[in-house]
C-alpha cells in the first residue's frame, strides 16, 4: 500500500541529484531532458517517458554517461510505477552499464536504481533479491532519509517473505530514529504492531494499532490510514468477524478516495470473506470487474512503453537516414534499408506476437483439459467409489459378483477418461435415478422420492440427464459424508417447460462460512452447462433444502 509513496520519495531524491547536475552542465543544456521532468512531475508518465528517451540519445551523442544513466534510472522508475516490473528491471540493469560504483558522483543514481531493482523484484514476489537490492541501495545512500526509506523497503521485503524477527529489528531501529517525524513515527509503529503479531498470534496489537490510527487521521495521511485500517481488519480476521467487516469497509471508502485499485482489490477480498449474501456477490462482482480492468489497464501500459520504445527507435532510425542523404542513389539505397529494417521489426513483433498467442492458446488448452480430466475423476472415480463403499457398508451379505461388475464398470469409464468419451445416452432413467438414491440407503439413513416418473424424463435429453446424474450423486455424497442427516427425501416435479428437484435432509445444514470445494463447485458448473439454477437454504429449525431447477429441452 505504501509502494507508490516510496516511489514518489525515491523520484524526490532523484530530482534532487538531477538539479545538481544540471547546475554544473548549463553549458551543455539538454531541452528534452527538462520537458521530460516538467511531464514526470506533471504526472503524464507516457510523455515524460518520450522525453527521457530523446534526452538520452542526446547525452549518447555527447558521451555523457552520467545524463545516459540519469535518463534510464528515470524510465525504469517509470515503467516499475506503471506495473511493467520486467520493463523496469531491463532499464535498471541498463543504466548500470553507465554507472561507476567507484565515483561517488554516481552513488545517487546507483541507490535509485538498486531501490527501484529492490522495489520490481518485490512486486514479483522474489523477496530474495530485493533484500539484496535494498542492501545494495543502502550502500550507495548519500543521506539519512534515503537510508532510512530503503531500510524500511528492506523491512517491508522481510515482512512480505515472512521473515518477521529480521523485520522487526529494522523496524525497532527505525521508530528510534523517526520518533519526531509524525506520519513516519505511526508508519513504524503499525508496522512493528503488526509484525509482533504475525510473530505471535497471542499478542495484542491494537493498542498500537490504534495510536497510529489516530495519529493519521489527525494528520490526514491517506495512504497511510489505508494501511491502518488494512491491519486492523487482518487481526480482527480472527477475532470478531464484525469488526473486520467495519474496517474492510472503511479501507474501501479510503482506497476510493486515493483512487488506489489495488488497495480496493485487498478491501474487496475482505468484505467478499466477511459478508453475508446478497452484499457478498455484490463485492465479488465489482471485485471480478475491477480487477479485469487494472489487469487491462497494466497490460495497456506495457504495451504502451513496449510502443514507445520501437517508436522512438523508428524516429532515431529516420533521423539518421535523412543526415545521410547526399545524392539521389544515396537516398534510394537508405529508402530500401529502411524499408527493409521495418519489415523485420514488423515481422519480428509480428512473429513474436503470434508466438506467445500460440503459447497462451496451448496453455489455456492444457488448463482446461487438467481441469476437465479432475473434474471427471472426481465424478466418475472419487463419487463412484464412495458409491461402491456404501452399498458395501449397508449391505448385510455381500454379493462379490455384483460388487466386482461395479468396479469393473468404474475401471472402465476412468479408462474412457482419458480419450475425452462420455456414455450420455441413458435409458429408464428413472431407474437409474431410483438405483442411484437406493444404494446410500441404510439403518441409519432413510430416503424419499416422490415424482420420479418415466413421463417426467421423457422431453429431456440425454446429455442433460447425465448432467442430473452426476449432480444428485454429489448431493447424496455430501449428505452421507457431512451432513448426519438421518432422513432425506426427493421431490421432482414439472412447471410448464421446467424441472424442479427439491432435496431436504435433517442434518447439520451449511455454516455461515462454509466454503465449496471441488465437489460443489463442478456441481454449480453442472447446473450452469444446463442452464439451470441451484439455491442452497439452511432450515430454520434444523436440516438443509437445495432447489433445482432446468428447462426442458
């Protein structure tokens, strides 16, 4: 939460080394360079980036690597700010090729850069090497409150890797050093807060919490109360789900305010978690809508800078074709150069393009088929066999010959698995559907149906009445494994062009909380393949309904 404000601080110190420079080369002004911070400080990221890129080529020209280096550490902060981490550590380990850790007129722009390094290998979750970077970046501090912003980055990387004693030993260090500075001093104290309680489930850290909250609202540190109301709703997680839910609302109220997508993704998961229906489906799909746009929006920029980057190069390409132009045949022979250089690039992003489209296509593929064979495991072998144990386990003398012809039929429809064959074509299937509830019968179990009927079956077709299959097993599945029902019972019915099944058990209902696994999820992917709808509904006095209902096709 508090990235972009490290960000921001680090763009700070780099202006401030900038100016110097700038100071001691007013003989050699660079025009793009200036408009390229008038834009970055104008927050219009996409210009200044152009502009950072023209006054680079300049310096180039002038062999001024330090303005190569200046102009490269400010793009890579750039590109890292807008998401594009990968663009942003490319340019980074550019600019070290310009950069001379033995000069300390360097050390500026080598801690900016190890930071930003340190920051885009966070953000892609390699802890490893941003502690590395910050390190790195700390080496090269040219000033107190460079060292103390990347001693609390290195912190946070502890914190984010779960290396909680290494962090609350710079955060300890850091609320010594920053006691005077207000917003800095509530920082440190929510962080070293929530640290020791990540250490230590037992600890209460709301005392802290609490006084860093205050003192942020007093303050009126946005950011800050957003990363306040963040820890507080974490702890009470587990403590008082209301609570929890209050301040998971009050993050997405503040996170609204700062316009920060990502702040309302984290509230938005929270309030999903601690919601009761209908506001919970209500914030899975602003949270589903939100976090397709920020990834559009991600994947713009990096395709934005991506286009930048060849475009600037085209314009350098053109400019240098045009210097060169002394006769006619000249000119022709740069024309058919250019040209032909185009074509390449074209054809090399052409085929780049197509490339990973191939690649996306083949993993989504491989995706879907894993998840269509577990589906079907699931099904045909999990549910069959829990079938098989019961029928076992209720049965007063086993029939060997007819238990060995189930499992062979299992054996053989997990075979069918794997060349994608399903056996859709049903008849009777209201015996199948008799045969099914009969077998998790038992002493202890006893099972209703009313309105299975021949004629109710008759209009629906086959690939809808394995679908039925499937979902009731899963049904009866989960009754016998969770439910401790002792009576249920079946009622099917026809309304106009529609099916309606009515189960109800006895048993222990659905927990407020409780989640879908596998079983229930394929079961709502069933219903949806159909067209249809299921409601779950825990009895008022004890026991669960489930509802239903399909068209008839």
């Amino acid at each position: 939460m508090t990235r972009l404000y490290l960000l921001i601080i680090s763009l700070f110190l780099l202006s401030c080394s900038a100016n110097q420079q700038k100071k001691k080369k007013d003989k050699e002004a660079n025009p793009f360079h200036d408009q390229a911070y008038t834009y970055r400080d104008s927050q219009k990221p996409d210009s200044a980036f152009i502009f950072f890129a023209k006054a680079k080529d300049l310096f180039l020209q002038r062999k001024d690597s330090l303005g190569v280096a200046n102009c490269l550490v400010n793009s890579a902060i750039i590109s890292t700010n807008m998401g594009d981490y990968f663009g942003g550590q490319e340019l980074s380990l550019e600019a070290l090729s310009y950069l001379n850790e033995e000069k300390k007129e360097d050390y500026t722009y080598l801690n900016s850069n190890y930071n930003n390094l340190a920051i885009a290998s966070e953000r892609l979750r390699n802890y490893d090497n941003a502690i590395k970077f910050y390190d790195l970046a700390i080496k090269f501090a040219t000033d107190s409150s460079s060292i103390l912003l990347y001693l609390n980055n290195k912190a946070n990387a502890y914190q984010g890797s779960k290396q909680y004693k290494n962090a609350l030993v710079i955060y300890n260090k850091l609320l010594r050093k920053d006691s005077n500075e207000k917003t800095t001093f509530a920082r440190v104290l929510s962080n070293i807060a929530f640290t020791k309680w990540q250490l230590n489930q037992s600890y209460n850290p709301l005392p802290e919490l609490s006084a860093a909250l205050n003192i942020r609202q007093k303050e009126n540190d946005l950011w800050g109360l957003n990363s306040s109301y963040d820890y507080i709703a974490n702890y009470y997680a587990i403590h008082n789900a209301d609570s929890a839910l209050h301040y998971a609302q009050k993050m997405l109220s503040n996170a609204q305010l700062l316009n920060s997508a990502d702040d309302q993704l984290f509230a938005l998961q929270k309030l999903i978690k601690f919601s009761a229906k209908p506001d919970r489906d209500l914030y899975f799909e602003r949270y589903l809508k939100l976090d397709d746009s920020l990834l559009t929006a991600r994947n713009l920029a990096k395709n934005r800078f991506a286009l930048i980057k060849f475009e600037t190069e085209k314009h350098k390409a053109d400019k240098l074709a045009l210097q060169k132009q002394n006769s006619e045949k000249t000119y022709q022979i740069i024309i058919i150069t250019s040209v032909s250089l185009l074509t390449l690039i074209f054809g090399w992003f052409w085929y780049k393009k197509r490339q990973q489209h191939i690649k996306l296509i083949a993993e989504k593929t491989i995706k879907e088929n894993q998840l269509k064979t577990s589906k079907k495991v699931h099904d045909v072998v999990a549910n069959g066999l829990y079938r098989v144990m019961i029928e076992i386990e209720n049965e007063k003398e086993l029939d060997k010959e007819r238990v060995l012809d189930k499992i062979e039929d299992m054996y053989e429809k997990s075979r069918d698995i794997s060349y994608d064959n399903e056996t859709l074509n049903l008849h009777n299937f209201q015996e199948t559907l008799n045969n099914l509830v009969n077998s998790f019968k038992s002493s202890t179990i006893d099972i209703k149906m009313e309105g299975n009927t021949k004629a109710l079956w008759q209009k629906v077709n086959a690939k809808v009445q394995h679908e039925i299959t499937h979902i009731l097993q899963e049904l009866l599945v989960n009754m016998a494994k969770h439910s401790k029902a002792s009576q249920v019972s079946f009622t099917f019915e026809q309304n106009n062009q529609e099916i309606c099944i009515c189960y109800r058990d006895n048993g222990v209902g659905l927990s407020k909380d409780a989640e879908f696994k596998n079983g229930l999820t394929n079961t709502g992917n069933r219903i949806n393949h159909i067209s249809g709808n299921i409601t779950f509904e825990t009895l008022k006095e004890t026991g669960l309904e489930i509802k239903i209902s399909f068209p008839i096709y």
